[in-house]
C-alpha cells in the first residue's frame, strides 16, 4: 500500500515542473512505489534545494517566496537548535561569536556553513545594517580559517543565498564554504 508521505512526495514531484535531474534523482531511488522510505529525502528543504537547481518556473518561485515569508517573525530558526546543541551537528569551528558546522546537505566534498551566534536581525545579508560590520568580517574571517582547518585554502568558494530568488532556505545569516573539487562559473 502506499503510504501517505509517498503520496505526500508524488504531489509534490507532479506539483513542480519535474526537470530531468529531478526525475533521474527519484528514478535511481530503487522501489520508489512500494518502499516510502526511499524518498524520505524530499524534506521540505531538500525539495527546495532541487527546485532551485532547476530551471525557473511560477511553481518553483511560488515555494522560494513562500520560505521567507516567516522570514522576520523573530521565531527561531533550526539554526538556533544546532547552537544551543539541541540539534547535534559536526563543528569545525567556534568561538564567542562564530560558529562553523558541516552542512547536513552537502554540494561538494567541503561544504561548511558559517553562521552569527547571536542572529541580531541578520535573517539575510540584505538586511545588514553598519552596526553589523563587526560580525560580517569576522564571519568572512572565520571562512578563512575553515578553509584552512579543512585543507582548501589554496582553492574554495564562499555563497551567501539572499533572498527567495537565490534560494535561501534558512533565515539566519550564514555563509557556504564550499570547496574539495574544481568549481565552475557562472553559479547556477
Ligand atoms: P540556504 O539554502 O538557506 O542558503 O542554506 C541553508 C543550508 O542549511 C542548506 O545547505 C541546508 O542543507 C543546511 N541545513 C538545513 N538544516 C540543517 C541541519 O539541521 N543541519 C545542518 N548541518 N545543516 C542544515
């Protein structure tokens, strides 16, 4: 019988323009009817990470925008959880301000996220304010020492996603440090 969050995943596959990376990522799922474990994957957020992978459509921009719409409410975030260590996740560094943990969804073989301790209004870098100068050269300092702690000084990428459109997921401040293997440009 098929369970309700493979029903759950199926509407949300039909209810987005399935690209071809997107099915050829479900098609490899072996037993993709009968076994829901299979696509338990397709959480919210890495559903989100595909679309934007993918071509744009209204769909894809609709669940980009419906992200933020939470995004200023103050309520804290998942990243709150892995600060306060409620949520385990694998440090790389930290100190009083900064902290730097593996990302649970990597996009390269190093795929660190960098982040404010305390968020202080910075639920994206397109709300920074003077007052945060401090805190946004020190996290770019802090991406310095990751990429060494990690062995990719000689070669690494730093994204912040701002908004809907750039596909942020998480509405606190954070930079990627992404590195390990060659990089291409443009971004998509
Ligand atoms: P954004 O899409 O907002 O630029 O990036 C958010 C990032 O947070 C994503 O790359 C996602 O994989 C990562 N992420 C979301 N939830 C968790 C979690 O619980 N633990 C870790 N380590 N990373 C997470």
């Amino acid at each position: 019988m098929i369970s309700q969050k493979s029903m759950a995943a199926a509407a949300l596959l039909r209810n987005y323009t399935t690209t071809g990376r997107i099915v050829a990522g479900v098609r490899t799922s072996p037993g993709l009817s009968a076994h829901h474990s299979s696509i338990n994957f397709l959480t919210a957020n890495r559903a989100r990470r595909y679309l934007c992978r993918a071509s744009a459509t209204h769909d894809e921009e609709a669940a980009a925008k419906a992200a933020a719409i939470n995004a200023d409410n103050g309520a804290p975030t998942i990243f709150d959880k892995i600060i306060s260590k409620e949520i385990p996740s694998a440090i790389v560094y930290e100190d009083d301000k900064v902290l730097a943990f593996k990302d649970i969804n990597p996009v390269a073989p190093v795929h660190v996220l960098v982040i404010p301790k305390f968020r202080d209004g910075l639920t994206q870098l397109g709300k920074a304010e003077q007052r945060h100068g401090e805190i946004l050269g020190q996290l770019l300092y802090a991406a310095r020492i990751v990429a060494e702690k990690e062995g990719i000084l000689e070669g690494f990428r730093v994204v912040i996603n701002n908004g809907p459109s750039a596909c942020q997921s998480v509405y606190h401040l954070h930079l990627h440090v992404l590195g390990g293997r060659q990089m291409h440009w443009p971004p998509g």
